[in-house]
C-alpha cells in the first residue's frame, strides 16, 4: 500500500476538526423547552459526514474523497443564500479539495485500498 500523502492527512484531520467543533458549537441550538429544531439536527448530519470523511480518508477509503468534496460543494450551494464573498470563500476551499484529493499521489494512495 501506498504511503498516505501528507496533504491528506491533514486534509483529513481539518474535516474531523472542523466537524467535531461545529457539532460542539451548534449543540448549544438544541433546548429542550421549544420546538425541536429539524435545521440544527441537518446541521449536526452535516458536521458528522464531515468527521466520517476524515476518518475514513485516514483508512484509504476511496469513497470518503468523494464525499468530502461534495461536502464542500454543498457548501458552496448554501452559500448562495448568505453572501458572494462566502461564496468565493467556498468555491477556493472546493478547488483546494479537489487538487489535494485527486492528485496522482492521492490517486495511487485511495486506489490502493480497492
């Protein structure tokens, strides 16, 4: 098996990072005296499948790649509805994805897991 691409590995550990702090940071939105909030338990899905990727990224799993960049993606199509700038903002973040996670080191690392 392929060595792990330093790229990835820290690709992966921002996704668990990132999902680990926004489901502690929108925990906070969950009371129990209202209505249950459907759009913080969304959020929630949405920082788990984030902490999924990263880990299993870390594993060599082929899928998890994918997954991370239609996470980003998603983040740019909801960016559209708060500003252009967090937009741009997400539309780097996605190029950045995908040039780490389908270059060929990348490429040989996932594939070999296959």
């Amino acid at each position: 098996m392929p060595k792990r691409p330093i790229s990835v590995t820290i690709l992966s550990w921002i996704l668990i990072a990132a999902g680990t702090m926004g489901l502690i940071y929108h925990a906070r939105e969950i009371k129990t005296l209202h209505p249950f909030p459907y759009d913080a338990l969304l959020v929630g899905f949405v920082r788990v499948l984030a902490i999924v990727s990263g880990a299993f990224m870390l594993r060599a799993h082929n899928w998890a790649r994918w997954l991370a960049i239609v996470w980003i993606a998603f983040h740019v199509v909801i960016s559209y509805f708060h500003s252009w700038s967090e937009v741009a903002m997400h539309a780097v973040i996605l190029v950045v994805f995908a040039y780490l996670l389908l270059r060929p080191a990348a490429n040989s690392y996932f594939r070999a897991s296959n």
